[in-house]
C-alpha cells in the first residue's frame, strides 16, 4: 500500500485523517505544521501528501511550493486540505504545487475516494 503523508496543526482533524486513511491500508505520516511536512516529504518519500493551509512555522502553501520545488519530491502529488473555501485561497492552492484541494468540512468516505482515485487504487 502507498504512504500518505498528512499535515495538520488541529490534532483532531490530524487524528480524524490519519485514521481514516490508515483503516484503509495506507501507511500514514504525520506532520504538526508545514515546515516539518517538508522535511518529511524528503526523507519519508510519500506518494501522496495531504496539506492544511493554515499552520503553524510555514503555512501549507509555502510548504507546497517548497515541496513542488525540491528535485527530490518535485514528483509527488499534494492536496491540500483546507476551511479556506474561497476561489482565491483555492486558486493560490493550485498555484503553489497542489493537484487537488478538498475543502473542510468533508466526509470520510469523500476523502477515501479522493484518495483512491488519485494514487489509483
């Protein structure tokens, strides 16, 4: 199974998130904020990392770019994962590296599916 990499600074939204994914069979990291998302991108090689906007250290869309930036995990998708539900907020999502922003509140089954469909599984 693939491992996903999840960055949240709510830890019940963290906690909620990663326990989904991980009934699911995926290996699951986890990231506080979006500088240590970043390193762990890097380090753990994830096939798919899921990012909050709003976080703590470095916000989730300077992490996309830092991430989408790097050589090393330029080629790994990122969604990010975000109350920001504005066309604006979505837009500059996309703009810094993600492929995809699923806006909170959503559903488990809604966030598997995603999932699924993106690593094509």
């Amino acid at each position: 199974m693939s491992k996903i990499l999840v960055a949240d600074d709510e830890p019940h939204i963290l906690k909620l998130v990663s326990f989904t994914l991980g009934n699911h069979g995926w290996d699951i990291v986890t990231a506080g904020d979006g500088a240590s998302a970043a390193d762990l991108a890097e380090s753990e090689q994830p096939d798919l990392i899921l990012l909050d906007v709003m976080m703590p250290i470095m916000n989730g869309y300077d992490a996309a770019k830092k991430i989408s930036e790097n050589p090393k995990t330029s080629h790994i998708p990122i969604v990010m994962l975000s109350a920001k539900s504005q066309q604006r907020e979505i837009a500059e999502g996309l703009t810094c590296g993600a492929s995809e922003y699923i806006c909170k509140p959503f559903t488990p089954k809604d966030l598997v599916q995603r999932v699924s469909e993106i690593l094509g599984e």
